[in-house]
C-alpha cells in the first residue's frame, strides 16, 4: 500500500508518496497544487491520499526545513528506491553523501563510482531521481555549468535550492557559462 500528501514550503506545495519501505517520490511544486498532485499521481496512480506518518513525516519536516533555508540533511528520511536500476540506487547512494551547501560534479560521481567514464551515465540517472532533493540531484553539477534540472523552473530553480544552502554564491561563475549546457 503506497500513499500520498501534498505539504506546504516557502516554494509552494511539494508531494509525497510513501509506503512501509520509506519514501518513493517527492515532486517539487508545479504551477499549482493540482498540477503538483496530478504529476505525483501520473507516477503511483494507486497512492492513496494520507496525512503524513511515520517516514513521510520525517521526509515532509526534513524538506520543510531544507527548503526554509536551514542547513538540513536528508540521510535520515528513508527511502524506497525499490523502482530504480541498481546502477540508480549506486548513484542516489553517493550523491546522498553530499552535504547542503556543497556540490559535486558529475565527473566525480562517476570517479567515486569507480570509472570516470560513467559521467553521462551518473547525469543520466540523477535525470530520473524520483526523489529530488532527498537525493540531492541539485547539488551536482556539469564541469563547464550548471548542468540541467528536470523540475518545473529548470536550472533557476537548481540555483534557488543551492542558493538556500548557501552554495550558489560560490557558483556564480558555472552558472554565467552555459547555464542550460550539459548534462543532468
């Protein structure tokens, strides 16, 4: 049994949708909260709606938090990654380690993963992370930009979230070039 909640942040109603295994999508906020929750449902149509318990609680406190400026880390939500490849789950794992207010490249994922070949691979997956910033896909970045960001403001919204942990003014310069270049 899976089920979902749409929860307030300071950048509108994000979604949720969890299970006994932990959380298995996060969807940052859409134009509005029937696009956010129409977009959380196209992915787990079966998600019954919910008040937040147990590790959706958690999650929903956690991005709260995160999203309100805190310097927050994930590692305590729980997530149920039991959807993704394993070569997903590798990368969601080591992207998992980087901590709010720093980033890391694709390039040295892929490094960290053992073959720095894998940098398209590694964009790749983060391109599909179904839990955006649980997985903090944000905090990954192309070596001559920003790299990409597949939620609804693309990389502006990849640079508000590293601006509200206070990483973005470190990343002024990767942002000017080639903003929209690269790879997820």
């Amino acid at each position: 049994m899976r089920f979902c909640c749409l929860f307030d942040t300071p950048l509108g109603p994000c979604g949720l949708v969890w299970g006994p295994a932990g959380v298995a999508r996060l969807q940052l906020p859409e134009r509005d909260p029937e696009a956010t929750l129409a977009r959380l449902l196209a992915t787990h149509p079966e998600a019954e709606a919910h008040p937040p318990d147990g590790h959706a609680s958690v999650a929903v406190a956690a991005v709260a938090a995160l999203l309100a400026g805190a310097r927050q880390g994930l590692a305590e939500v729980t997530l149920d990654l039991s959807a993704c490849t394993p070569f997903q789950r590798r990368v969601y794992e080591v992207a998992r380690r980087i901590a709010p207010g720093e980033t890391r490249t694709y390039g040295a994922l892929a490094r960290e993963l053992g073959d720095p070949r894998l940098s398209r691979a590694v964009g790749r997956a983060l391109g599909q992370n179904p839990v955006a910033i649980l997985v903090p896909c944000h905090r990954v970045l192309s070596a001559s930009g920003a790299g990409g960001f597949s939620a609804r403001g693309g990389v502006s919204t990849k640079r508000r979230l590293l601006e509200l942990e206070g990483a973005a003014g470190a990343l002024g310069p990767l942002f000017a070039r080639g903003a929209g270049a690269g790879v997820r």
